[in-house]
C-alpha cells in the first residue's frame, strides 16, 4: 500500500464528475487549495453529514482560496443522484475501479459489524496551489471534518 507524506508531491488524476465532466488536480494548481476527501458511498449517513458540512463550508472555504474534492467509487449517475439530492455544491468524482484511491493509499481492509471487505477508508488530504501535501487527516469524524478542514486551513 502506498503511504503518502506531507511535503510529497500529491498523485495527479483526471476523474469524471457527477455531470460526466472530466476534472484533473491540475486543473487547480497555482490557482485553489484542493481539501480532497475519500469517501466509501455517497447517500448513506455517514458520508451525507460529512458532505453537507463541506456544503455549508464553501463560503468559508472561499476565504482560504480552497475548493472541495469529494472521491468515492459511487458510478457517476450515483454521484449525481446525491449531489441533487443534498443539494452540493462542489465537485464529486468517480473512483469506479479505486485506482485513484490506490495511488493515494486509501484503499484497504475494513471491518464492519464482524465483516471484513476492501473499500475507501475515509481519509482527506489538503493539496496546496503547488500540488504538494499539506496535511493528512486519517482519523476523519464526520459530524466535525468540516471545522477540523477549516482549522487546518487557518494553520497553513
């Protein structure tokens, strides 16, 4: 499994959004903060008030030249599904065969209710403008990512 750092230079990719638009990280560099966040399934509650916190958040976001990336191996009607529904207003991508989840080294072993499967363990990464990590958060809480992201923010 890949183990990334901060400091290194962040995996680049081009991912198809929830409209079917193709978006690259280096569409941002030299221009935005990237707050780039894995998640397992969009529409399920977890994953919904982890979504809506960053929604709430993208004024604030603004003030930090900083933009939302949410990545999940959810297939692009999915993705649109739950952006209309919730209301989103940032990009979701589709990480179908987690190749990008693999190369940011976010795909492994989870257990769930005595269960044990391959899936997105829920990570985020700040990317600056220069594409390099800033900062790794591993142990994401849900209800809060959203203050915890902009805490981060305001110590870079």
């Amino acid at each position: 499994m890949v183990t990334l750092k901060i400091g290194n230079l962040a995996p680049v990719f081009t991912l198809h959004d929830q409209n079917g638009k193709k978006v690259s990280l280096k569409d941002f560099k030299d221009k935005k903060n990237v707050v780039l966040y894995f998640y397992p399934k969009a529409m399920t509650p977890g994953c919904t008030v982890q979504a809506c916190g960053l929604r709430d958040s993208k004024k604030d976001l603004a003030k930090f030249s900083a933009v939302s990336l949410g990545i999940s191996p959810d297939p692009v009607a999915r993705l649109k599904k739950f952006e209309d529904k919730e209301d989103l207003n940032f990009v979701l991508l589709s990480d179908e065969d987690h190749a990008i989840a693999d190369n940011y080294g976010v795909w492994g072993l989870k257990k769930f209710m005595g269960r044990e499967f391959m899936g997105i363990i829920r990570t985020t990464f700040v990317i600056d403008k220069k594409g390099k990590i800033a900062h790794i958060m591993d142990k994401v809480k849900t209800k809060s990512h959203h203050e915890d992201v902009m805490a981060i923010l305001e110590s870079l």
